[in-house]
C-alpha cells in the first residue's frame, strides 16, 4: 500500500517537474536591449510618447536573436488576459490549411472549394463559383460578394442560421483570381474546410498541431453555432504566445529547433501572390501582408492595433496589441532603436530608464477631479428604454453614488451576442443585462465576466450639466465604446461611437414611466 502511494507520488512529481520545464522551454529567455544591438532608452522614449499621445496601445513586445527585450503593457491591460488579435487569427488559420496538407488531409491549395461540401445544396452556382479554389480564398481572391466597407457580408453571416452555408450561397462577382477583394468570411470558409477534413474544428486541431508544440496554452477561440471556430479573427493570445508565432515564421516554421510548420508553406505563405491596391502598398500572401520595402518582410494585422512583423534582416519580431491606434509612429521610433548586429555596451541608465518606462505606463494615469450637476437627482435610478440602435442596447440606467456610478445595461442580438457565440436559435429572443460599476473622478471600475469572461473597465464623467460620458472598455478586445449621453427634457439623446471606427451612430430614449 505504501509502496503504491510512494510510486504514485514519485510520478506525480516527475510529471509536474516535466510539465515546468516544458513550459520554461517554451517560455521566452529575456535579455537587455543593449545586449541585442538595441537602445534601451530609445525604447523607453517610443513608450513614454505613446502614453503622452493618449494612443489606445495595449502592448509592445520586442524579441530579437529569441530574447524578449521589451515587454511593456498599458494599462488597463496587464498582459495576463488573452487579448483579442482580430485578424491576426487568419494567418493562424490558412497555417492550419498548410498542416492539413502536410498530413495529407488535403491534397493541395489548388483543390475546389465546393468539392467539400458535396453533400450541400448551393445557390447562385456558376462556373466561376465552381472554378474557386483553397487558393483563392486564402489569397482574398474568390470573387464572392463579401467586400464592402465595414464588410456587411460578415455581420449578415453572423445573423445566419449557417455560417458556411450563408458564405456558399453567395454570388460571384468576378473571376477567381483576378483581384484581390478583402473578404473574411472567406477566411470562415477555410476553418470549415478544416473542420470536414480533419474530424475537428481550427480550435481543437491549433491546440494539438500547432499550439502545444509552442506552449501556448492559455487561448480563446470562439465558434459558429455549428462549432466551426472563427477562421476570420476574434482568436484571443497572449502577446507572448503572438511573438512566438513571429518567431516560429522567421525561423521557416521551426521551433526549438524541431519543424512544426513545413519550411515550403512558410515561404509560400509569406510571399506575395496578388496586388492589394496602387504603389505603397501592401502584397497579400496566405492571410500574411507582405509590405514593398523596408525591413518588415511580413506582417500580419488586425482592427484597432493588433499586429505581429516580423523582420529577418534584423533577426526580431515586433508585436503590438490595441484598442484602436495606429502604431505607424511608434513602429518608426522601435525601428529607429535597432543600432547594430552586434551588443552595444551596457547602458544601466538607459536599461533603468525603459523599466521605469514600462512601470509608468502600467499604471493609471493622474486622476482628475469630478463635478457633479444638480441633474444627477433627477436622473439617477430611473431607466431609459432606446430606440433601435447597433449596438443591440435596448435600455440604461444610471444609480449615481457619491464615489461610482452603477450602470445597469441590457443587451439584445447584436455584435457582443456574435461574439460570445449565442447559438441561432437564440439570436434576438435572448437579452443580455449587465449591472457594473463606473468610475469617477477618471478612474474605471472593473468588473468580471466581460466576453469570453475577461474583465471590463467603465469610466464616466460629466462632459457638462446636461452630459454623461461612459465608456466602457473590453480591456483585453480590440472594443471600447463610448456612449455621450445627454439628457433633455423628455429622455435622452446618445451619440456612440467605438474606437476603432466599428460603429458610430445616434439613437434616442425615453424614460419608463413610474406607476
């Protein structure tokens, strides 16, 4: 008996021994800038003017020669959520493809994409339909009518009972092949591809194939109501797990020396296949943008900051993470700190410089002080049912306290009930309430089970004697919505708008009458 509970011990004390040095293996080694090539107080500036722009950044990781040399978070975000890459997750998901057709699942890119689904019925059958290949759709050249502004095909695919079945039955609107036309759910129809050939969905295959081999455990990947992960975006990473997937394309797909992605997709897929518009601007690859010069040889992006380059020449990978900025600037002054091949001389002034930077940044910014209107006892408590609007808020409250504000907030279908996966059946009969706290005096209140159950942060101030400004922030997505609401003499006027450009509309609202 004590012979078996000592075995069982000494084994369980060798996997948890295993499982550390696994992780450590596959954790990043760091390093000082100067140790690198790199100017530690250059960083440390491009950081400190992010802040002092007010840009809505996330993160900042640098990693050069496999040291992680800057790692800076801003806050509200720490770095310890997985954060939503958006459209990041389409390089993820056409390198899936790649290893589906490693492991002979697929024969080529070349294949037909309606040769997957013969058991389906499809609208709208030509032969340009019936000409489109994996290829096309890897290179946003398919010819479904899915472009447009603000992508309206996507929200409509969304809205339907079968995600895939709504992408198959759309029209063609020119030759596969012959442009380049930005279509996600496109990208939707390749995690789909996924799921048939491979008996699980992009989520579950990425864990085993691609994932685990990296150490990356901590991921979010939400699904359609017929469990086909989003191959368009909406994966959430930690920053650390998004430099490891630049890495392990800078390095032709290997990690740790071990080939995790075939060498030949990696150079496929990073390389130009078709023209995205005139003279400046990007190629596209296989879900990965391929810039015309400059020491960013790939990239992969997505709406409101989130962005993997990765830059052979200079041996590194640059990751940023956002709520809606463009890291043009700040990109310029990172680059600008890559001073030579070699280590520079320590620099410990420049080296405490960037830590105190980083330490700043993290923090809250310098509150202000809060004034409120003789309105708020007018006002408080009572709720307000809302016209209509995209956001899918059919009605607010505002309970003011004298140190926070209590919004309770009520949801139909809209863009968060996509998001969270609501099934369709359910799509416009289930509502969402949210009672959270607000901050005053400039400082958020935060408050759990947000998306995915990552934590939300709302902030809310008086813009003047008629105008509360909330804003409510995903802190770990790409989404912050701010609602400007002002109050009249027979309801309330709202302007919202998300950061990132997502929305940006005005709807009205009137008080519920009390009994």
């Amino acid at each position: 008996m004590m012979n078996t509970f000592l075995r069982a011990l000494v084994v369980g004390l060798l996997l948890v021994v295993s499982n550390f040095a696994q992780s450590k293996q596959a954790d990043w080694r760091t390093a000082t800038p100067e140790s690198q090539g790199v100017d530690s107080a250059a960083l440390a500036e491009a950081i400190t003017q992010a802040r002092a722009k007010g840009l809505a950044i996330h993160s900042l990781l640098v990693v050069r020669n496999g040291y992680l040399i800057a790692e800076a978070y801003f806050f509200p975000y720490n770095g310890k959520t997985p954060h939503d890459i958006a459209s990041v997750t389409k390089p993820i998901t056409t390198t899936l493809i790649g290893l589906a057709i490693a492991q002979g699942k697929i024969k080529s890119v070349q294949e037909p994409l309606l040769s997957f689904f013969s058991e389906r019925r499809f609208k709208n059958v030509d032969e340009r339909k019936r000409r489109i290949t994996l290829e096309h759709l890897l290179t946003m050249s398919s010819g479904l009518d899915c472009a447009g502004r603000g992508e309206p095909a996507l929200w409509n695919m969304f809205l339907a009972a079968d995600n895939t079945q709504f992408m198959l039955d759309l029209p063609t609107v020119s030759e596969p092949g012959a442009q380049y036309a930005y279509c996600s759910g496109g990208m939707h129809l390749l995690s789909s591809v996924i799921s048939k050939t491979t008996g699980m969905n992009a989520e579950a295959f990425a864990r085993q194939h691609l994932f685990a081999p990296l150490g990356i455990r901590n991921f979010i990947w939400p699904h359609d109501p017929q469990g086909v992960s989003h191959g368009f975006g909406n994966l959430h990473l930690l920053p650390r797990d998004m430099a490891k997937l630049g890495w392990l394309f800078l390095n032709q797909g290997k990690w740790e020396g071990k080939q995790i992605v075939p060498a030949d997709w990696v150079a496929k897929a990073t390389s130009s296949h078709i023209k995205t518009g005139g003279a400046g601007t990007s190629d596209y690859g296989y879900g990965w943008r391929v810039p015309p010069n400059g020491p960013i040889a790939f990239e992969a992006g997505g709406r409101g900051g989130q962005q993997i380059s990765v830059l052979p020449s200079k041996n590194a990978v640059i990751v940023f993470n956002g709520g809606g900025f463009a890291n043009g600037e700040v990109m310029k002054q990172v680059l600008a700190a890559f001073k030579s091949d070699t280590a520079l001389p320590a620099n410990p002034a420049g080296t405490a410089r960037l830590q105190a930077a980083i330490k700043t940044v993290s923090q809250q910014l310098a509150i202000g002080k809060h004034v409120e209107p003789e309105l708020v006892k007018k006002i408080s408590g009572k709720t307000f049912v809302l016209e209509q609007n995209w956001l899918g808020l059919q009605s607010l409250s505002l309970q003011f306290g004298a140190e926070t504000v209590t919004a309770r907030l009520q949801f139909g279908f809209a863009f968060k009930q996509a998001q969270w996966g609501t099934s369709a059946k359910a799509r416009g009969k289930v509502t969402i309430i949210e009672t959270r706290p607000v901050g005053l005096h400039g400082a958020p209140r935060f408050s759990p089970n947000g998306i995915h159950g990552a934590p939300v942060a709302l902030t809310g101030y008086w813009e003047d004697e008629q105008t509360f400004v909330l804003e409510y922030d995903e802190v770990s997505s790409t989404n912050c919505s701010s609602l400007r609401i002002t109050f009249t003499d027979d309801g309330v006027s709202i302007r919202a708008k998300e950061r990132t450009g997502l929305f940006e509309e005005t709807f009205a609202g009137k008080p519920v009458r009390q009994p």
